[in-house]
C-alpha cells in the first residue's frame, strides 16, 4: 500500500471541504466531488484533481463519503451513479455522515459482497478541526478497512477512535455524541436568553459562565454566534432535527426513555418551522427570544 492515495472527497459542504483540504495537504491526490460544481472549481484551484470522476474511479484507492444523512449516503455509494461498484477489489470507502447503525452495518455488508471495505466513521470537531486535520473520529470495521484507510485517517484526524470490527458501533457512539451536542446548544440558548431576561448580557453570560461549571465546548463554541449576532452556518439548525431524530428511533427501539433530547428536538424544530433552519444551530436561541419577547444582539425584534 502506497502512503500517497488517490481519494475521491463527496460532499463539500463545511465539513466535506475541510476534509478534502487536509487529504490534500497529506500529500494525497484528492478529486472533490458535490453537487455545487463553485465548490468543486474552488478545490481545483486548491490543488485538487480535476478529472472526471467516473475517468478515474477504477484508479482509487479510498472514497470519502461526507454527506447529510443515511439516504444520500446510500445514493453516492449504490445510487444510479454509485461509486462502489466502479471501485476496484480492496479500495475502502470511509463513511462520515451520521446515520443509524443497523444502516451502517447495511453498508458495510453490501460494499463486502463487492469486495469494497467500508469503514463506520462519523466525524466529530466541527469545520475549523476539518480543515485542520484535526477531526474526532469514531470508527468501526473489519481490520483490513482501518488498513486501507490509515493514511487517510493521518491525514484527517486528530484522534481516532477505534471502537470494533463490525460497523455500527461508530454511529451507535455518534449517536451518543449527538444527544449530548444537541442538548447543549439548546440548553445554553435557554440559559443565556434566561440570563437576558435577569439583565444577563450575552457577553457577561459568556464571560462568566465559561469559566465556571455550567459551560460545556458547545457553549463556548456556539454561544459568541449568538453575542456577535453572526449565524453563518457553520453547522445548521437543520442538521439537528435529523440527528437528534436518528438518537430517538434508537432510543425506540432499545425501549429507553430520553425526554431531555425529545425537549431539544422540538426548540430545533421550531427554529426551522421560524425560517431558521439554514442558519447557524445557534439560532435555536431565536425561537427563546420570539417567545420571551427578547431582542438578540444583531436583531431588530423581528426575529
């Protein structure tokens, strides 16, 4: 196995790029893949190859799969155009999006019986670790998936969590994950409009609260968004509804109660029934402030 691999990166959304960018700086050939053919030409003039995909498929060594969700997933890989099947024996396919574990272990199985290894990898760290190459990744598969894949998994990541040789218990730990990040951004829009309501500024809340026992990294990280009154998406009020949605058909089917990530789910909800959905998930603080009468930095009252 070569150090240097020829990847296809799908899906340049702000994670996918990032991604894509620290493959490349690991001194990999990387071809950028999405449906916006500006961020496939922005990558190009990164550095990235520009021949067609399809030109080159049989060539790959490793495919980077960051999409939205189990659906799109399933479409790169088997859709009309999917790419396992143009992939040669032994190549791997890294899976970053967060999905359900039993379509993880579906993925894995079908990549398998065509001789492709499939690695159940969701990424956790946000844009700035992307771009960094310094993602948190919890990943599941087969041995010879976590070979296939080291050198990209260098190029990448920080820190990678190695959780099994069977797919899905990467995404059963996401889900875990995601439970938790979801809830605390809702919880932290909760407590800093609370705040405002006692004469709290948003800047004191951050001030204060950060350095104390309340804060957590979702505070820190999302809560000036709102303080700046900046919610270029970073991560969107979107992606939450279906994550936090993926925690809850689990939480079903294992028969377990969650009530505070049913409570967050619905904040997100209502932040994209208010027209925020493609907004910063910080904007879950908006849906506080309509109901509390509150006005957010950067807002004119009108939400």
């Amino acid at each position: 196995m070569t150090q240097n691999q020829k990847i296809a990166a799908i899906g340049l959304g702000s994670m996918g790029y990032g991604i894509a960018q620290s493959a490349l700086r690991g001194g990999h050939r990387v071809w950028g893949v999405d449906i916006n053919a500006e961020q496939m030409q922005r990558f190009v003039d990164e550095g990235g190859q520009s021949d067609a995909l399809a030109d080159v498929a049989a060539e790959l060594d490793a495919v980077i799969v960051a999409v939205l969700n189990a659906p799109q997933t399933e479409d790169v890989l088997f859709g009309a155009h999917g790419i396992v099947d143009q992939l040669r024996n032994g190549a791997a396919v890294l899976s970053c999006a967060t999905v359900p574990p039993e379509f993880a272990k579906d993925m894995a199985a079908r990549c398998a019986e065509r001789g492709v290894h499939y690695l159940d990898a969701p990424i956790s760290g946000g844009a700035v670790k992307a771009a960094n190459g310094a993602l948190s990744i919890m990943a599941a598969g087969k041995p010879e998936a976590f070979n296939a894949l080291r050198p990209v998994l260098d190029a990448i990541a920080e820190t990678v969590f190695e959780l099994g040789d069977e797919a899905g218990a990467g995404s059963a730990m996401k889900a875990v994950n995601q439970l938790l990040a979801g809830v605390h951004i809702a919880t932290m829009a909760e407590a800093m409009t609370f705040g405002m309501t006692q004469g709290v500024t948003p800047d004191k809340f951050i001030e204060v609260i950060s350095k104390c026992a309340g804060t957590s990294w979702m505070l820190e990280n999302r809560a000036p968004h709102i303080a700046a009154g900046d919610y270029t998406p970073h991560s969107s009020v979107n992606i939450w509804p279906k994550d936090l949605g993926i925690v809850l058909d689990i939480a079903k089917n294992a028969q377990f109660s969650a009530p505070i990530t049913a409570a967050a789910l619905q904040q997100f909800v209502a932040a994209a029934g208010m027209g925020f959905g493609a907004q910063d998930d910080a904007a879950v603080a908006k849906v506080y402030a309509r109901n509390a009468g509150l006005t957010l930095p950067g807002e004119d009252g009108k939400g």
